[in-house]
C-alpha cells in the first residue's frame, strides 16, 4: 500500500490523503517529475520523509503474461494520458487514452515505414506520437475549451520491443 510506504518514510497519511497530492504531483511513482524525486526536501508536506517519497520503481500488482504475439511494451507518464484526456472528444471512459496512444504509435510505426530514416525508429515514432498529442492539445486549449483542458505536464513515451520481434516492427502485415 502505497500510502503506508509514505507513513514508513516520516510522512503525515492522513494529510497526504486529504489533500490528494504529494508535493506538486498526484502520483507516488513516476518515470519523470526530478522535483519531488530529488528535490522533495523543498515541499513543506515532504520536508520530513526519511527517503524519496516519489519513486521510479513500478508497483505491480497483476503479473500480465506475454506470448509470442506481444511485440511492444509502452510505457507512459500520466502527462502523456492527461493532455489526451483534456484534448479528445473521443475519451470517455478510462481505458479510451490508452488506447488513442496505441493507435496513434501503430499509424506512426507503419506511416514511418516510408518515411526518412531518422522517423522510422522507435525514437522517431515516440518524438512524432508526443507531437501530435501536444498539438491537439495546444489546439483545445486555444480554442476556448480551457474549463476542460489542464495547462500540459511533460510527457514521456517509451516504447520497448521484445528483440525476437525486432524483424517484425514496421512491416505493415505485422503490425496490422
């Protein structure tokens, strides 16, 4: 349990449950965000924790099999889901941000096929799936819809491939 951790670490629980937040961020685990990992000393509400109380180090709570069809693993910070949620007349239901990012990677993977070499690699493909997104989101911000769209966080994308199924990435019979 998460908020037990924080309790081991010095932190004040109940405090950190009622105001939903642990410094500036809502998470406890996260890929990015250095100021509450490094820099959580600087928050009052975090000043007295013994050791970081943001971490990068996932929690799995469900082991979820991989079989020969599974070729990427993507990895997102919540800034990545948010600016979709915020932006996206299609998200309604939570599952609905997962899987626009899913789509929006297997069009860049299979767009970038024909495309210079420097977009037809994962890097290129993360680099031109947070464009998109920070663009649509830049877009609904501008347009007024400001009520339903947060100011956007960093975002980080990271996909990795199985290397057994390196052969297969960017081959459109593959990917479709």
């Amino acid at each position: 349990d998460e908020l037990l951790r924080l309790e081991r670490l010095g932190l004040n629980g109940k405090q950190i449950s009622i105001s939903g937040r642990i410094g500036s961020q809502e998470n406890t685990r996260s890929i990015g965000d250095y100021s509450v990992k490094g820099g959580y000393k600087e928050f009052d509400i975090l000043s007295k924790a013994s050791g970081p109380p943001v971490i990068a180090e996932p929690f799995v709570s469900t082991a979820i099999p991989f079989d020969d069809k599974c070729m990427l693993v993507v990895l997102m910070t919540d800034g990545v889901y948010k600016s979709v949620e915020d932006s996206s007349e299609e998200v309604k239901k939570p599952d609905d941000g997962n899987s626009y990012v899913g789509k929006r990677i297997l069009h860049e993977m299979l767009r970038s096929k024909d495309k210079a070499k420097e977009s037809s690699n994962l890097t290129g493909v993360c680099g031109n799936v947070l464009k998109v997104i920070a663009d649509r989101h830049e877009s609904a911000y501008d347009k007024g819809r400001r009520q339903e769209c947060r100011k956007r966080d960093d975002m980080t994308l990271l996909v990795c491939t199985f290397p057994e199924h390196a052969d297969k990435l960017f081959n459109k019979q593959s990917l479709v």
